[in-house]
C-alpha cells in the first residue's frame, strides 16, 4: 500500500512540471508583449507629434504662400517644409526607419482633394524587443495628422470689438441700415450694448450681441431672410485681423494738379505715404491711381493730416488696376488727423479694395493704436467696397440725402457696375471699437467674400 502511494506522487510531481513550464512561456510571452506594447505606445506618442509638427510646418508655408498659390503647392515648398520637420524628428523618408508621406491636398478624410490643406502620415517600424519569440520583422506604427494654411474671410458683415461699452452699436438716425450677407457682432456686455435711440431699422440676417439691447423712438431691430435670429449672451468674436502687421511706410507719393476754374481743382494720386494733404472739397475731382501704378502696391499711407473729402467726385484711375487702400497713422488725438469721406448729392465716390496681396480686401484702415474717429457719409451716387478696420476708434457712418417714404436719394453701384437707387453703398464689411449709425438717408452695405479682407488660418484639423 505505502508503494502505490509514492508512485502516484511521484507521477503528480511530473505533471506539475509540464504545467510549471507551460505556464512560464505564456507568462514571459505576456511579459513580451506587455512590455512592446508600452514601447509601441511611446513610439506611437512620438510619431503622432511628428506628424503634427510636420503637418503645421506645411500649413505655415501653404499661409505665407497662399495670395500666390491658393492653397496649392506648385514648386513642392510646403511638402519640403513637412519632410524637413519630420526628418530633424529622427523620422526620415528613408523606407527602412520610416517613411514620411506628404499630400498636399490630403487623399484621405473629409477634407480629401480641398486646397489650403496638408495630411502627414507618419509611419515608424519598431524593432521588436521581448516579442522576438513570435518573430522577428518589424512592427508599423502609423499616426496621421491634417492641417490648414490659408487667408480665409470673417464670415460676418459687422464686428464691434469693444468688450464693455454702452451703445458699442449706436444707431441715431431715421434712415435705415441694412446689412446682407453676413452676421452683426457685437462683443459688448453691457446691458445696452446696442441702443438705437432713432427711428432706423436696423437689419441683417443675423445679431450676436453679448451683452443687451434697448430700443427707444421708433426703432426697429430686425433680422431677413428669416425672422427673430436675435441672440443675445453670446461669446465675443476677437478680432480676426489681429493678425495682420501694419504696411511699412512707402516712398512719398505724387499729386498732379489741373484747375478746374471756380476755384476747383482735379488732383491725380500716385499710391505712397503723404503727410498734410489739402482738403478735397465739392467740384473737386480725386483720381487715385491703382494698385498697377507702382511698386508701393495701391497704399495711401497718409502720416499725419488725415485724408478729408468734403463733397469732391473721388474716383479710381482706369488705366490702372488692383484697387486701392487708404492707411491711416494718425500723429495726435486731434480731430483734424482723421479720414472723412463725404459723399455730394450732385457728385459721386467709387472706390475698391486691394485685389491681391496680405491687405487684400482692405479699403480704409487707421492705426489700431489710435482713438481718432473715422467718419464715412454717403450721399449721392456713392459706393465704397470693401473692409473698413478701426480697431481702437468709432466708425461714423452716415447716410444722407432727402428721405421720401423709406427711401433715400442716394444710390450705388453694384457689383456688376449696375446703378441700384435707394441706398448708399458704404463698405462691404465693418470691423472697429465702437460703430456709430446716424443721418436721414439709407446705409447699405454688402458682405461678399472677395471683397473683404482675410484672417489667417493655421490650424491642425485632424
């Protein structure tokens, strides 16, 4: 009896071996895989901030390039930078390490075959480490990254700045303002962010006002094509021309003068910087000259003095091309250093936007440092398009003009160079401290993309 025990314990003894080593080969092979596990998420980690970096790296070049190309990359710049960054990331388009794919515009995702975007994906073959008991090839691990470079428009027709102040949006007058196009934004919080005191309707397709409203008189607040989208606390816009460094100071510009008789004058302006220019008044004639005229890019950079037109025809010089944009960098506070465009009811006033360029779509800009106000009246035929920016100052804009059931004197010039009665076309988009409606005609104006100035994107996407 005491033999047959021992026999069986002995056979026990035997299986719990085969067992112990069985187990040990799944428990180092689980250690195995743990452990590459960890390093292929580290390796993971590292090759997905390259992708990112590489992707950013081709986004910003796309951006700088972007008023020449679109958004394309026609000489492989953007696609250089990308590699250039993932390869000083120790990742190298070598095949063997790793191997880097640009595509400029992405193949893949939701924004597939869209210009002004950039995918990197980024794929490292690890060595394996414990795991070599399963084999011995390398392990892929892949990470893509998408982003965007490009000058975009603010969709919105109307941005006040100013992030406190009571009556940041001002309406006095008993004309009507009628923006389409794009939103009203106003960033103030106070409970009378907006106050329209007159009898003016104030229309857009939409107002996202943080702070309040208060109405008084006869106003009326309105939004079209569809009604009621009046939203208030909402989150305040920034400024999406924040971005964008002022023009360097050009070489002086040149004024040719013919007289008129009575007293007029036609003066004929080179683009340039001009400091104490005379005052344009009625029977005037203004010929600005484009952006085609020189090497200074359709710049009016006016240093001191301010630009005032009290009534002349203002108008753009046809045997030239690329529009034009009035810089203001007022020397003092005083009222004298501002720009004052005013329309005449026997005359006219036509001017364009840049057409090309970082400044593209701008028409009057001041010093974003200065308080000094600028003051636009329509009146007359008279159309201006394109983005008014003051971003430390109030906006006076006017229309005048005799009012005869709702509608005004005045007219402007469409996009198609058609004459459109009733209004006064006065900018295409508004960005500024403060905005200050007042006078007795209609103010117009019309968001449309290509005539407003661009804000710059450079983000990843995916």
């Amino acid at each position: 009896m005491f033999k047959l025990q021992q026999s069986q314990s002995r056979k026990r003894r035997g299986i719990v071996a085969v067992m112990v080593a069985f187990s040990l080969v799944l428990i180092v092979g689980l250690v195995a895989l743990t452990m590459d596990g960890g390093m292929l998420q580290l390796d993971l980690r590292q090759a997905q901030a390259t992708a990112d970096a590489a992707a950013m790296a081709g986004a910003c070049d796309i951006f700088k390039n972007y008023p020449t190309n679109n958004g394309k990359d026609p000489n492989g710049t953007a696609l250089q930078a990308a590699l250039n960054v993932a390869q000083g990331n120790g990742y190298a388009n070598d095949g063997v390490h790793s191997t880097v794919q640009v595509n400029i515009p992405p193949v893949n995702g939701i924004y597939a075959g869209q210009d002004g975007y950039i995918e990197v994906i980024v794929t490292y073959y690890a060595q394996r480490a414990f795991s070599r008991i399963y084999g011995s090839d390398t392990i892929a691990v892949r990470a893509r990254a998408v982003a965007r470079g490009g000058w975009v428009y603010p969709k919105a027709g109307v941005i006040i700045l100013n992030y406190s102040g009571k009556a940041a949006l001002n309406s006095q007058g008993n004309g009507a303002f009628t923006e389409t196009g794009g939103p009203v934004i106003v960033n103030s919080n106070n409970p009378s962010a907006v106050l329209d005191t007159g009898n003016a309707t104030l229309t857009a397709p939409e107002f996202d006002i943080t702070g309040g409203v208060q109405l008084g008189g006869n106003a009326t607040f309105q939004t079209q094509p569809v009604a009621n989208q009046i939203f208030t606390g909402t989150h305040p816009t920034p400024d999406p021309l924040a971005y964008l460094p002022p023009p360097t100071m050009p070489p002086d510009g040149t004024i040719t003068k013919t007289n008129l008789g009575g007293g007029n004058t036609q003066y004929v302006l080179t683009p340039g910087t001009y400091t104490n220019l005379p005052t344009f008044t009625s029977g005037d004639v203004v010929i600005l000259q484009q952006a085609s005229a020189n090497s200074v890019g359709g710049i009016y950079y006016i240093d001191g003095g301010g630009f005032k037109s009290t009534g002349a025809k203002i108008t753009m010089d046809p045997t030239t091309s690329g529009g034009v944009m009035i810089y203001n960098a007022p020397t003092s506070s005083a009222n004298s250093e501002k720009i004052q465009i005013t329309g005449n009811a026997a005359g006219s006033v036509n001017i364009s936007p840049l057409t090309s360029g970082p400044y593209a779509g701008l028409t009057i800009w001041q010093d974003r440092t200065s308080s000094v106000p600028v003051l636009v009246e329509g009146n007359g035929n008279f159309s201006i398009n394109g983005t008014f920016y003051a971003a430390g100052a109030t906006l006076n804009i006017n229309g005048n003009g005799k009012t005869s059931t709702g509608t005004a004197t005045g007219s402007y010039i469409d996009s198609q160079g058609n004459v459109v009665s009733g209004a006064s076309k006065i900018g295409s988009q508004y960005i500024s401290n403060d905005l200050s409606l007042g006078g007795n005609g209609n103010i117009s104006i019309k968001y449309q993309g290509p005539d407003v100035a661009r804000t710059r994107i450079i983000t990843l996407v995916e």
